[in-house]
C-alpha cells in the first residue's frame, strides 16, 4: 500500500512528505479558488528531484462541463497549463473534478463538453499527463456525483483512456454504499488510479463535502481500511492535518 498526503505546504512539499515518512503528494500548482497561472517553485522543484512522487489536483473553479462559456473556455486553458506544469514537476496525474451544469440545463450536454474536451486535445497527441477523474459528493445535475451519472460519463469519455480517482467521502456524502464500491467502480471505468480516503463528518447522502480522520467519522474506519487494502491503487489523505499521522498510522497498523 502506498500511502500519500495532500501536502498542506505547497512551497515545501518534499519537507511535509519527509516528516510524515509517506510515498506521495498531492498538491495545487497554484490557488485553487482563482484563475491564476501555475508558477513552478523551489519547492515544487525540490519534490520533483526527489524520491516522492507527485498527483495534481486541479484548482476547484474549474467545470470543463459547463455550458457557461465564460466558465468553460477559461477551465480548459487552465487545464492545459496545469498539465504542463504537471509534466514539468513530474507528476503521476492530475485529479480533475466531474463538474457539474446548472439546475435549468440538460446534464447530457455537460457530457458532450467532456467529449469534447478529450476530442481536442488527442487531435494534438492526448494530455502529457493522465486526467483522471473524481467523484464528486453534491449536485443533482453532477457529471460524477452518482455512479449512473459516472457510467453516462464514460459512456462518452472512456475511449480516450481518462483514469479515476475514488473520494470515499464524496462517494458516502453522494449517496453510494461503500460496501463493494471498488466492483463496482471497475465495471463502470475499468480501473482505480487513485483513491482519495477520507471520512465523512455528515451522514449517508448528505451531498456534503467535509471530511474527517479515518477513525472519527460517519463512516466505519475499517471499511475504510478494506477500501485501501484491496484498492491496487495509491492512497491520498486529504483529512483534517491534525490527525493525518494518526490516519497514516492506522493504515500501516
């Protein structure tokens, strides 16, 4: 099992990764809540020179999704940076959210600006880095909130090879049982890249995305932890900082 964190230190990544003793980060390449261009650092350079490896998460603003195209246009070129400064940073992959079209639209256009979006870019050689898509745990029109809304998703996508990144606490939150979740997923994507494990400080259902530590959440730990045992894939925790050595921990335990 290879276990990572989402690094609550962009500037020192490689410092966090080695304090914590993990595998792997995840980290933003620049604010996730703005539209601002990735800018590599010394920090983001370091890690990229060392022994841990590196996922990206796209910033949160993005929906490739949309039919706003003031929404839409500017996700994609913002995309296209971040991949590029994944490939710069050596990243595994970059963590791109489903997104989402508004209460008024039809969900089956969002699925064709995913298509789209996948169309473009293999006219000029695919992505230098592989997307791989995450669950999302709100909205009644999300393109990756239900795992029907996923198979739909990849009904369209799935030829160009996109990965997946499971979130446990989007999948609870979003409505979806746990209890063979990783079977279920595979036949859907056929394959995990990543899962996000995390626990959910809201029940079943709740469409809310907050989580909590492996063990103080809504969700029993050790399901949880069947989810890292048999996931063949690596594990992120993006849980609350003051516990993550506690959630490495009980991993490795």
């Amino acid at each position: 099992m290879r276990i990572g964190v989402h690094t609550r230190s962009a500037d020192q990544p490689l410092d966090e990764a080695r304090e914590l003793g993990v595998d792997l980060v995840q980290l933003f390449t620049t604010d996730p809540q703005k539209w601002n261009k990735p800018v590599v650092s010394d920090g983001l350079r370091a890690i990229a020179d060392s022994e841990v490896d590196v996922v990206v998460h796209s910033s949160y603003v993005l929906n490739v999704a949309s039919l706003n195209n003031r929404i839409r246009i500017p996700s994609r070129k913002a995309l296209a940076q971040q991949v590029e400064t994944a490939k710069e940073i050596g990243a595994i992959g970059v963590v791109l959210h489903g997104g989402h079209v508004r209460d008024s639209e039809d969900p089956e256009k969002g699925v064709e600006n995913w298509r789209k979006l996948f169309e473009r870019q293999a006219e000029e050689g695919g992505f230098a880095v592989p997307i791989w898509v995450e669950n999302t745990a709100g909205g009644d029109r999300a393109m990756a909130r239900r795992f029907d809304a996923i198979a739909r998703l990849w009904d369209a996508i799935g030829e160009f090879g996109p990965g997946f990144c499971l979130d446990t606490c989007h999948a609870w939150a979003g409505g979806e049982e746990l209890d063979g979740v990783l079977d279920r997923v595979r036949a859907i994507t056929g394959r995990i890249d990543l899962i996000h494990l995390n626990n959910s400080r809201d029940e079943f259902d709740s469409a809310r995305d907050r989580h909590a530590n492996l063990e103080s959440g809504t969700i029993k730990a050790d399901e949880l932890r069947d989810i890292a045992e048999n996931a063949g894939a690596p594990i992120i925790l993006e849980t609350p900082g003051e516990g993550v050595a506690a959630d490495i921990a009980y991993l490795r335990g």
